[in-house]
C-alpha cells in the first residue's frame, strides 16, 4: 500500500511494461494469391472441341445411308421408302453407284453396326475406306455392270419394268476400259504362246526357244521311161537281193 501511495507520489520509477502475450498477437496476412488467367490460345482450343463435340458427326449419317442403300438388296431387312432410298443416294453420291454395282454383281460389303456409329474415329477411317475403294475397284464395277445388262435383257425379254441405270463417273469408266485393254492384251499373249505364232523374235516361227521347223520333204520321182516307151526302174530303187533257193 505504502509503494503503490510513493509510485503515485512520483517517489519512485515506474514499472517496466510488460512484453505483449503472444496469444494477443494478430497472425500475419497470408500474400494474395493473384487469379490464375487462361492462356487465350489454349481457351481458343477448348472452344473449338467442345463446338466439335456439340456438332453433328456427318460420317455417321453417311454409315446410314450407306446401310440403307445395302438393305434393299436384303429380302429379309427392313425395306426402306422411295423417298429415304432416294435420299441417301443422293447424299452419298458415287458411293451409293459403286454399292450397287457390287451387289448386282453378287459381292458384299462392311455395313457399320449401328453401336459404332457414335465413335467419329471409327466412321471416318469406314468413309475413307469405302471412298477408296469406289475409285479403284474396277473389277467390281464391271461385274455389276455387266450383271445390269443382263438384267436388263431380261427384262426385256419378260416385259418386266427395267432396272434403274448405274451412273458411272468418268474416272471409273476410263480405269475399266484400261482392264479390259490389259486382259485383252494378255490373253493374245498367251493365245500366241499356245499356238507359236507373233511373240517370238529372231523370225522363228516355232515356239519360242524351239529349232526352225524342217522344210516339207519333196515327193518321190516316178519311174523314167525309155525312148521305146519302156519303164526302167530308178537307179538305187531296185529290190534288194534275196537269198538263192
């Protein structure tokens, strides 16, 4: 009581302050973190895959149509209606010519199962196949084509309503005329093998590698006859000399 009277009375010093607790110590401000900005390039790709995603896979509509023109050829399918036949032709274009070429002529093709229609890798790589495939395949043209013929033919023969024309492209017919110029060409090579004639050099007329062909051999003289009209026998034609009896 008496020092706390002194301190008052400026008698004695005052008191050291006491160091601030620690628990009262406000934590220091963690450093903003500044906002991360994206990249415009980058942001421009997400755009333009999403809008990818979002549009609609035009390969797949063409894997359908492509189903559509085969299943007319199947009697046991679904048939579909001169309109949506009519469609798909159109939309498909040579395509849809050279799938009806190849089964007029007896061959089948890879339909794309409907499951796989949603995959774009998947109905891009079967468009590209089938694409090539109707600019290189001659041979299935020409069998489809001749195989048209022959329906048609009957069909005139039988009063039936005539097929409906294959529309070739001008690439397709120039590369069946090369195949047909080719296979001519090879089948009178062989034509000649057979038969020893053309296709050999040096003016052999024989099979090639063979000996020139002998000359016919003359035909024997006849007998000479005398000034008196007899016959004498040729010199080295008289019979050989038996033995005596």
């Amino acid at each position: 009581m008496l020092k706390t009277l002194l301190r008052f009375a400026g008698f004695t010093p005052a008191p050291a302050p006491r160091p601030p607790s620690r628990r009262r110590v406000a934590p220091a401000a963690a450093p903003a973190v500044a906002p991360v900005v994206p990249d415009a390039e980058a942001r421009a790709r997400r755009n333009r895959e999403t809008a990818e995603r979002l549009r609609p896979d035009p390969n797949a509509k063409f894997a359908t149509d492509v189903a559509t023109v085969a299943r007319t050829f199947d009697p046991h399918s679904t048939q579909p209606t001169a309109e949506e036949l009519h469609l798909a032709l159109c939309r498909v274009g040579e395509v849809g010519a050279y799938v009806r070429a190849v089964y007029l002529g007896g061959g089948r093709l890879a339909v794309l199962p409907a499951s796989q229609r949603d995959d774009r890798v998947r109905t891009k790589a079967y468009r590209e196949q089938l694409e090539a495939r109707a600019r290189t395949d001659f041979a299935g043209w020409a069998t489809g084509l001749a195989a048209l013929d022959r329906a048609k033919a009957a069909a005139a023969r039988f009063g039936d309503p005539d097929p409906v024309d294959i529309i070739v492209p001008a690439p397709v017919e120039a590369g069946i005329a090369a195949m047909a110029a080719e296979k001519a060409r090879r089948l009178n090579e062989q034509a000649a093998r057979r038969t020893g004639g053309g296709g050999t050099t040096g003016g052999s007329a024989g099979p090639t590698g063979s000996a020139p062909a002998a000359p016919p051999a003359l035909p024997p003289a006849g007998p000479r006859r005398s000034e008196e009209g007899s016959e004498e026998t040729p010199e080295g034609s008289e019979p050989p000399a038996g033995p005596k009896r």
